[in-house]
C-alpha cells in the first residue's frame, strides 16, 4: 500500500483535529468504505482520491497548493 506514515495514533490525531478517537476511527472507516483512502499498520495512509477529499472538506487544492508552497501555481 503505497501512502503515507502519520506518526500519531487515533487519539493524538483526534487531539490535533479536535475530534473524539471515536470519531477519527468512525471518519477513517467512512473514507475507507466510499475508497478514498486506505489504511494499515499503526496509520499508514494512502490517499488515493485527492480531489474527492479536497471536495468533501470544501478547500480549493489550487488555493491550498499557494498558501503552503511558495510560487505554486
């Protein structure tokens, strides 16, 4: 599975995004199921719908990709 190590377990992800555990696990299992991301071992991710994450959360990648990579088109 091709993705991405995030160094923080369901509780420390909730703590950082202001969810509950329960809502992290119950939110990863959901984006899972409609096959936007997948998910292993102590959370490794793999993104494999960007533009469908980026919809769902209502940000514009465009505008994203400027605010955080200077001189990003």
């Amino acid at each position: 599975m091709p993705g991405r190590h995030v160094p923080l377990g369901q509780q420390q992800l909730g703590d950082f995004t202001g969810l509950t555990a329960v809502h992290v696990c119950r939110t990863l299992r959901r984006l899972n199921r409609l096959g936007m991301i997948e998910t292993g071992d102590h959370m490794d991710i793999a993104i494999h719908d960007v533009s469908a994450l980026a919809e769902l959360a209502g940000i514009d990648l465009g505008v994203l990709r400027k605010e955080i990579i200077p001189g990003a088109a």
